[in-house]
C-alpha cells in the first residue's frame, strides 16, 4: 500500500494527472523508485492505482497526509 501511494504523490507532484499518467510515471521512474521502495511485483497497473485511491477514504487521507 505505502508503494502505491508513494508513486501516486510523486507522479502528481511530477505533473501526473491521471492514473494511467501515474502508471507511466511509475514504469518510466522503477530504477529510480527501487532505491527507496520495494516493488518486488513491478509498478502497479493503473487500474489498480485507481482500484485502491477508490478505496481510501479521501477526507481522512487528507488529514493523515497534511499531519
């Protein structure tokens, strides 16, 4: 989950606006991602971005981002 969330904020911060842009992002950046993040089973594909930020209360990931 942290993975996920981890390339999400970078790929938006990098001017990702989508989730297939945050799956691209994500493919484009792995050897760079790798150094600080375990991702054994490769980027995950934009539907899944989507699937688990569908999830995710967005309120309270607000107030757990900002803190």
């Amino acid at each position: 989950m942290i993975e996920i969330i981890t390339i999400a904020i970078c790929a938006v911060v990098a001017g990702a606006d989508t989730w297939t842009e945050i799956e691209m992002f994500g493919s484009n950046k792995e050897s760079w991602l790798k150094q600080f993040l375990s991702v054994e089973k490769g980027i995950p594909s934009h539907d899944t971005f989507g699937d688990v930020f569908r999830l995710i209360d967005a309120e309270e990931f607000q107030r757990s981002f900002m803190r």
